[in-house]
C-alpha cells in the first residue's frame, strides 16, 4: 500500500514540475515568447542605431568647420520652404 502511495505521489511530483516546466511562469512557453521579443528589441535596437548615425552625420555635415553648403540648402527648402525668387511651387493634398 504505502509503494503505492508512494509511486502515486511521485508521479504527482513528476507532473508538476513537468507542467510547470512547459506552461509556467520560467516555462518554455514563456521562453519561446521571450525569445521573438528579445528578437523584435534587438531590430528595435539596430533601427536606433541606424538613425543615431545619420543624425551624426548630419551633425558632421553641419559643423562649422566643415559645413556643406548643399545640405544647408536642402534644409532650407525642406523644413523652411525657402525658395529662390521665380521659382514655381507646386502643392500637393500630400503635402
């Protein structure tokens, strides 16, 4: 009886740990899940870097001991709408 009971309960035992080493909280599920979004922050992480350099390259650009005339210009035309007297501008719904 008492081999029995015993068997019994380390299957229980067994079963457990088995479930929970499946479907708990440290469970392989839960791996698997932490997995696709360490993924999904590492491609998060490499977009930032990839806009961290172009802002320093911009910076670069902008420096006043190297400063690019052409990229000044575009700026202007970009985010001031600067345009040269004569110019013809077209506006569009995008815009």
């Amino acid at each position: 009886m008492t081999s029995r009971l015993a068997a019994f309960g380390l299957a229980a035992l067994m079963l457990y740990f088995a479930f929970h080493a499946f479907a708990g909280e440290t469970g392989l599920g839960h791996w698997s899940d932490m997995q696709a979004r360490l993924a999904e922050k590492r491609a998060e992480l490499d977009k930032l870097e990839a806009d961290i350099a172009a802002l320093e390259r911009d910076i670069e650009r902008l420096r006043p001991e190297s400063v690019d005339p052409d990229y000044i210009e575009r700026l202007a035309r970009e985010k001031l709408a600067f345009v040269y007297p004569g110019e013809l501008i077209l506006v569009t719904e995008d815009e």
